[in-house]
C-alpha cells in the first residue's frame, strides 16, 4: 500500500504552523522581559511629580510595580512595547477600571524617569517624575 499526501494538504499543514509560530514567538518574547526593571535595586522607592503633586511611594520588589502606579490592582494585561537596556515601555488594561502607557528609562539601579498615563476610575491621569530608591520596605 503507497500513501500520498496531496500539495494541497502540505500548504495547509505549512500556512498552520506558520500561523501557530506567528502567535506563539510574539508571546515569548512577551514574557521574557523587562529585565531591565529586575535590576532595579529593591526596596522603597519615593516617586517625586513634576507637576508638584505630593510624592508616593512604592515598594519596589520585581521593578514592575513601577509600572502601573495608578492601577495598583492585580489580573491587569500588559504588552511590552518597547524593551531595551535602560528603557521600558508598557501598555496595559485593567477590565473594569482603565488603562495606562508606562515608559520607564534607567539613569542608576536606584533613580529612573518615569512617565505615565491613561484612565483610571473613568478620569485621565499624566505622571511625570522621577522614582528613587529612599529605603527598605
């Protein structure tokens, strides 16, 4: 008994695993970074605003907290937009309560830049300022 298998069958099973590497790569990548925030120096860190707002604080144990500071909620999605060795820029969404766009850039492991904005409990949000390691938490 020969089997055959038609050209037909090939280009479809081809244009499948082409489909399945193209969603499966992107989400790989997504999970993998940010590893610039993981080097940030644990701790307490004072988040000073520009606008003069008073200063918050975050505790700061995987950087990512430095993320979604008006959105302190978990089950929130991300998506790394921009990932590189002193700079970090994230997106994202939080069902119920908004979204945000975050872009972080390194100066030390214990000062960043921080920029932020979105919509948190209906109403838009802009921070801008700096973040630094003050202490222990």
């Amino acid at each position: 008994m020969k089997y055959s298998i038609s050209n037909r069958k090939i280009g479809v099973a081809a244009a499948f695993a082409v489909a399945i590497l193209a969603i499966a790569i992107p989400a790989l990548a997504q999970s993998e970074g940010l590893s610039m925030l993981g080097n940030l120096t644990k701790g307490e860190w004072t988040v000073k605003h520009r606008d003069g707002s008073v200063d918050s604080k975050v505790c700061v144990r995987t950087g990512q907290e430095l993320i979604q500071l008006r959105h302190s909620e978990r089950g929130c999605s991300r998506f790394v937009v921009e990932d590189a060795a002193f700079k970090v820029t994230v997106q994202y969404t939080c069902p119920g309560n908004g979204y945000g766009r975050t872009y972080v850039r390194r100066e030390t492991d214990s000062l960043v830049q921080i920029e932020s904005q979105g919509i948190s409990s209906g109403l838009p949000f802009h921070i801008a300022g700096e973040a630094r390691r003050t202490g222990t938490c």
